[in-house]
C-alpha cells in the first residue's frame, strides 16, 4: 500500500474494465464458497477482472488485482462482497451483490453456473464501508474537497511538539487535525466547508466552515459538538458581541457560552456538579475550540492583540449548559426570543466566578438582598452602569425562588430596585476611597447595573446554599452586547 | 483480519493547517519629520478617562514647536477607529499621537 501522502492527489475514480468485474474479499465465507464460479467466469472468453480487498493471493487466478488499497472499491460504492458489475465503454451498466445462483446464471449468460453449490448465500460487508475505515478513507480518497494547506510534520517530528512549535496551541496540547478527523468533525454540520462563517477580529479573516472545523478538532471536539462551535463563531464575531474589544481589553473578562435547548443533553454537556469546573468534554472544548479560532484564524495571541493584564482562567475556554429541568426561570435563550424547545448559544462577556454565599436565607426577599450586596461589589462597590454581570443561581437557591413564585422578571425587578443606589455613597473621596463616581452625580440615585447588563441563569449542582456572580465588561454599544443564535437545523 | 487502512507504517503525520496563513506585511515606516514646524499633528483621543488632559498638554507642547493640532476622538475606546476617521486622519495629518492610558 502506498503512503497516505501519495494518495491524497489519487482521487479520480479508477476506470473499470469492460466485461464483468468481481469485488471479493477472502474474509467472507460467501467469497469463498464461489471461488470455482470465479475460475469458471475467469477462464470464458468475455472474461472477469477480479478485485480483492485483504488478500492479493484470493483467489488464486490470474485475473486477481489487488484492491488493499480499497481505491476501487471506495470509488466504486462498494458496500457488499461479492460484488459482480457489467462494464460497457467504461460505464457501469449493472451490479449484483451477494451469490444467487439464477442470478448469477442471467446476469453472465451461463447456464450451467455454480451447478454444485447452494442456490443463495447472502454476501459479507465490504471493507470499503468497515465503521472503523470509513473516516479515512474519506480523507484519502475524498480529502481533496478540503482546501487548506496540508502541513507534512518529518517523520521524526512528535505531532504534539510539532503544534507547540508552529504556535498553534493555547498552552495546551491539541489534537493533531489530521484529514480524517476533520472531514469526521465536517460531518457534524450539513453545511459545506466552503461556507464562510464570520470574519474574526482582530485581522478579520473570513473563516470558513472547514478552516473552523479544523479548530474544533484540535480543541478536543466531537463532531455532534459542532453545531454549538459554529454558532457561538458567529455570535462572537458580531458587532455587537464586539470580541475585537473583548480580546484586547486589559480587563479579565473573554467570551463565555452559555447553551440552551436539546443539543446540551443531546451531546452530554454539563449543567450541574461543577459546572464551571473540569471534567466534561463538550463544556471544556466548545469554548476552547472559539478561542483558538480567534487565536489562529482571527490571529489574536495574548500579549500582541489580547493585551488582557491578568486575564482568567475562563478564556481558555468557558462554556456551560443551563440548568432547565428545575429551573425558576425560562431558559435565556427563550427570554432572549428563541422559540421554546430550539437550540441556542448566548455568549456574554465574563469572567469568574465569584461566591454568592447564603447558607440561611429561606426567603425570597432575604436571599434577593444577599445577592444584591453580594452583586454590587461587580468591579468595584463604588462604580456602577458600566459592568454587566450574570448571576448564576444555584438549584438550591433558585427553589427558595420557585417555591414563592418568583420568575427571572419577578427576581430582576427586585435587584433593579435594590441595586438603585444614591449617589452620595459613590462620589469620588466617599468612605475614605478616592475611587468613585465624578461629583456631578452627587444628589442623584444611580442604577448598579445599566439596562440589560445583568443576566440570570440558573446552573449547578444538587447541593450548596451557594450561587455565583460571573463578572462581566464594558456593557452595550460601546462595550459588548450578549448575543444569543439558534443553531441551525 | 488484514486491516488495509492501517497495515503499513505512516513514515510521516499530514495535518490541516488551522491558521489564516497569512504573512505578516512589512510596512515602511514614514520618515520622521525633522521638526514641527508648519505641520499638523493629529491628536487621537480613544475616549479613555483623562486621556484629555494628557493631550490638552500635548496640543500646547506642539503649538509652541510651531506645529498645527488637529484634535481626533474615537467613539469608544473598545472598538477599532472607523474607518472614516483613520481615513480623515491620513488626509488631514504629517503625524499622529494617539492617548493610550487611563
């Protein structure tokens, strides 16, 4: 067998001969029991070209071509052995599959064909469809589809260390995005690797469907996942996500996922037990797989254009599911005007968490108050409007609210009032803290959060009279708006 | 069984290249003036806190180097200058100082 290298170019369909042409495989009981039919037809005077998938020495005539390669089999659709296909002028004019003796004896003309064996046996699996070959031969003989560039690491070259050195890595090490597996990651979209999904701060490069599938395979995603990583491309790459600003803020914040509707149990994402934690596939590598479209495509590197002066541990990447099936509130998605049941992605500027403790309250209004003091202190307790954040209630604090009654409106609306502040306790000096509001505001009442700036989900584990404040950015036009898209179809 | 695919050696890993490709431009930086005299010098306010009083400063520094100012604000400093603007500036400017920090 030649190399994957020399095949790759290979992907003309090779021409079958005139006449009749068999596809065995010795690993088929079927195969072997018409080896005499084989020799028969071979020995006619119209004559049989015989291809075999495992063993050039099966059968043992001289009409045997060795398809180890499954070029021809792969090319030719090939799904079951035998295999028996009447070729005229280079076209194929007619297949069957399997041993059927009156078929068999209509099909090649001779009456007395394979007089002495069973008149039916069905036929084996051929190679060319074998689950565990299927990826690759894609790639090797339908790979040419794909337009990157391919990169040859030298064969002394470790894979991983090879990713590191070229700096197309986080830190972490990647899944070599080798031609299988992205054709496998391009599988779990239906649209075409040619289809541009956004264009990526900061050097606004179009990204297309292919160029972000191979992000995703490097970042550890399967292919169910892909859906979630190209919506959440798109909504970051919108204006009014703004991820250009978010990227080169010196502020901690980057762009955090939150998923919505069938696809987070579908595809086994985490809404609960350390939910912002390690440990769950799609949660870890969707929001890994966003970064590193933004690092290698968009070409944004901590440092040149990603210029944050700590940054969080979340920019690696930070995604979640919300918790729906007990949750006080409609999920965001539908708050946010997708349609009850479909699935979404609404990115938000965060970072985080920070503890929301309260292991007393048992009443709404009590539990609201801690968690506006607890929110008041976003960026600073003196500063407001300018920070969003999202509060992230906890299941065992989010029943205190659905016991009483209190949806995501009902909840707001409390905050808002709570977090209604006078301005005389934030003036620039003002306990000692020269931080603050500018004197102008002095007399007036200011809200903490601006309209719109302060998101509420519900997420988390069983157990913990806790919930979480993820800190956000600069909010609105000229900070980052949340943006929620639905996945497509 | 022969497993056909994977039966030889691999003598070497073919992966998809995951950046834009993209060769970072090498651009000429413009000739630095050998005095201000008789220029205009674009100063570009990104709308950071008090980046007004560094260039009110500056804009006095200039005028007594005999520079003309031309005074430039970005909407929001966390959005890239619009286009028009860099634009205007290019037309309009020998040279540009812009106010990074708070």
């Amino acid at each position: 067998m030649t190399s994957a290298k020399t095949e790759i170019p290979a992907t003309q369909p090779p021409l079958l001969p005139d006449g009749l042409t068999a596809i065995v495989k010795k690993d088929c009981a079927t195969c072997e029991l018409i080896v005499p039919v084989l020799a028969d037809l071979a020995s006619e005077q119209t004559g049989l070209t015989i291809y075999t998938q495992d063993d050039p020495a099966f059968p043992p005539l001289d009409a045997v071509i060795d398809d180890t390669s499954l070029s021809v089999s792969w090319h030719h659709d090939i799904e079951t052995v035998p295999t028996l296909i009447r070729v005229e002028n280079g076209e194929e004019k007619e297949r069957i599959v399997g041993w059927s003796r009156p078929q068999w004896q209509q099909f090649t003309g001779v009456a007395s064909l394979g007089a002495e064996l069973p008149e039916h046996r069905p036929g084996c699996g051929s190679l060319s469809v074998d689950p565990s070959l299927t990826d690759e031969l894609a790639a090797r003989f339908g790979g040419a589809g794909l337009h990157s560039r391919r990169v040859e690491f030298a064969s002394l070259e470790d894979e991983f260390e090879a990713a590191f050195d070229r700096g197309w890595t986080d830190g972490l090490p990647i899944v070599p995005p080798t031609e299988a597996r992205v054709l496998a990651m391009l599988a779990g979209t239906n649209r075409s690797p040619e289809d541009v999904v956004a264009s990526i701060p900061p050097d606004l490069t179009d990204a297309t469907v292919e160029q972000v599938a191979i992000n995703a395979v490097m970042a550890g995603c399967k292919p169910e996942y892909f859906p979630v990583v190209l919506a959440s491309v798109e909504a970051a790459c919108s204006d009014e996500f703004n991820m250009h600003g978010l990227l080169a803020t010196t502020y901690f914040s980057g762009p955090i996922i939150v998923v919505n509707g069938p696809i987070a149990e579908h595809i086994g994402m985490n809404s609960g037990h350390n939910v912002f934690g390690q440990g769950n596939r799609a949660n870890m590598t969707i929001g890994r797989a966003l970064q590193l479209v933004v690092r290698n495509l968009g070409g944004g590197r901590p440092g040149e254009i990603d210029m944050g002066m700590m940054g969080s541990p979340g920019k690696l990447s930070f995604c979640f599911a919300e918790r729906e099936h007990d949750s006080p509130f409609t999920p965001l998605a539908v708050e946010r005007g997708i349609a009850p049941g479909r699935s979404a992605v609404t990115l938000v500027a965060g970072h985080g968490p920070t503890a929301v403790t309260d292991q007393i309250s048992r009443s709404p209004e009590s539990l609201v108050r801690s968690m506006a003091q607890s929110l008041r202190s976003t960026g600073h307790p003196k500063l407001v409007i300018g920070f969003d954040a999202m509060l992230v209630v906890s299941p065992e604090h989010g029943r205190i609210f659905r016991e009483a009654g209190w949806d995501r409106q009902r909840l707001r609306a409390e905050l808002d009032q709570l977090l209604t502040l006078d301005a005389n306790e934030l003036l620039r000096g003002v306990d000692g803290i020269d931080e603050g509001v500018p004197q102008d505001f002095a007399g007036t009442q200011l809200p903490k959060f601006r309209p719109g700036g302060l998101q509420i989900v519900h997420a988390g584990g069983d157990a913990g009279l806790f919930s979480a404040i993820l800190g956000g950015w600069l909010g609105g036009p000229k900070g980052s708006e949340p943006v929620t898209v639905e996945l497509a179809d | 069984m022969a497993n056909p695919a994977s039966s030889s050696p691999t003598p070497s890993m073919i992966v998809l290249d995951p950046t834009a490709g993209k060769a970072a431009d090498r651009l000429t930086r413009s000739q630095r003036p050998s005095n201000l005299s008789g220029l205009t010098v674009g100063l570009l306010d990104i709308s950071k806190p008090r980046g007004d009083v560094f260039l009110d400063r500056v804009e006095q520094r200039l005028t007594d180097s005999g520079a003309t100012v031309q005074r430039y604000q970005k909407p929001t400093f966390s959005k890239p200058a619009p286009v028009d603007l860099r634009h205007e500036i290019a037309s309009n400017c020998d040279a540009v100082i812009e106010a990074l920090a708070d």
